[in-house]
C-alpha cells in the first residue's frame, strides 16, 4: 500500500526547534536575558562563555539557523514575549539579504514590524538591536566547496551588510532602542569577515564569537 504523501507531515527543523523551545519556555525563569533571531544567534556558544565570565548571567539563546525576518514575526511569542526578558538582544535579517527577493526596503519593513511589537509588549525591556557581521566570499574553507556558497555571496556581500546596518541603526533610534557594532575586530584589512574565525566565509567558529563577546559584554 502507497502513503498518501499529502497526510504525512513534513519533518521541518525550524518547527521542531519552535516546539522544543515551547517546552523549555515553561521550565525558564521570567525576566532574563534573551538572544533571538537567525543561525548567527543560534551558534552563539553563550553557555560555555558564562563558565569564563565573571559575572554569570542568566541568558536563553532562541535563535533558529534560517529565520528570516517574516518568520521571527510568527513566532515572537515563543521565541522572545514568553519569556518576559528584561534584556533582548537580537540579530535577524542576514538571511532576507541572502534571498534573490532581497530589497532592503522589505527588511526594514518586516524589522519595524518585529520592534514596533516588542516595543509594545515589552516597554521595559533594554533591547539591544545587534549589527550584521561582515563576511568572506574569497577565502577557502575546509569542508565548504566555495562554488557550493557563490549564489549566497553575489548578493550577501559586504556592501549589503553595510547599507543594512546603517538602516538597522536607524530603526532602532526611532523606538528608542540601542543599536550595537559588534564587529570591531572580527574584519581583516579588507573588510572580510577574517578567515580564521569562519567555517563557510558566512557562520563563525568559537573564537569569533568571543570577539562578539568582548565587543557586547558591557550591555550584558
């Protein structure tokens, strides 16, 4: 007997990884800190940075590799407004721009949407609207063929990133929010994201993160 495709569910990371949330959501404590946005948030290895800090904090990362701004729309109320925090910091878009619809017009559409919402429902939260990290089209990485990324790289380019986070900035001035240059230190001399912090010239190995770190430690 042949299944029906249509009555099975497709498996979708993005939905699982909602759900999992949903359940650690109940078992959070109200009023902390949050990371929210895309796989640049997802990766961040905060859990082990705290063993090293010192002062601990108290930080749940709901990013989820592959979210772009309409997605972050559905779901705020699981990933950010369950858990009440008290310090939002999110990083959402770089996708939108890897998208061949791209118009940064539509990004920062979507983006007043998600910060007019949060502004909302969360008018005591210090939210901290984090800047795009730049990135490497030219370097070679272990394991990441670089023809398998050049769709990605003809239009998530440095340029692009730059042009978005000067609208970014913009945008959160206008909700009274505080928008943060991450970067200082993750660029080579031509403005590549520098290769020994990247696995595919786009995502960052450990070591680049601590440079985020370093760089938003005092807004923690």
């Amino acid at each position: 007997m042949v299944e029906d495709v249509n009555t099975i569910e497709i498996w979708d990371e993005k939905k699982e990884k909602l759900r999992k949330y949903q359940y650690l959501n109940a078992l959070a404590r109200k009023g902390e800190t949050v990371f929210a946005g895309s796989s640049l948030m997802e990766f961040f290895p905060v859990n082990e940075f705290q063993q090293i800090l010192d002062q601990r904090y108290c930080i749940y990362n709901r990013g989820i590799a592959g979210y772009v701004t309409s997605e972050l729309l559905a779901s705020m109320e699981t990933c950010i407004f369950e858990l009440e925090p008290s310090k939002l910091f999110i990083n959402i878009g770089t996708n939108d721009i890897s998208s061949p619809e791209y118009t940064l017009e539509g990004l920062i559409s979507n983006y007043d949407e998600i910060l007019s919402r949060i502004a909302k429902r969360l008018p005591n939260c210090q939210v901290y609207v984090m800047s795009y990290y730049p990135v490497n089209g030219l370097a070679e990485f272990p394991h990441v063929p670089k023809e398998s990324m050049g769709d990605i790289f003809e239009r998530r380019t440095n340029a692009a990133i730059r042009e978005a986070n000067g609208a970014v900035e913009r945008l959160a001035g206008k909700f009274g929010f505080t928008y943060i240059d991450v970067n200082e230190g993750l660029s080579d001399e031509d403005g590549n994201l520098k290769a020994e912090f990247g696995t595919d010239g786009i995502h960052m190995l450990p070591n680049g993160y601590a440079v985020v770190l370093r760089n938003m430690l005092k807004y923690l």
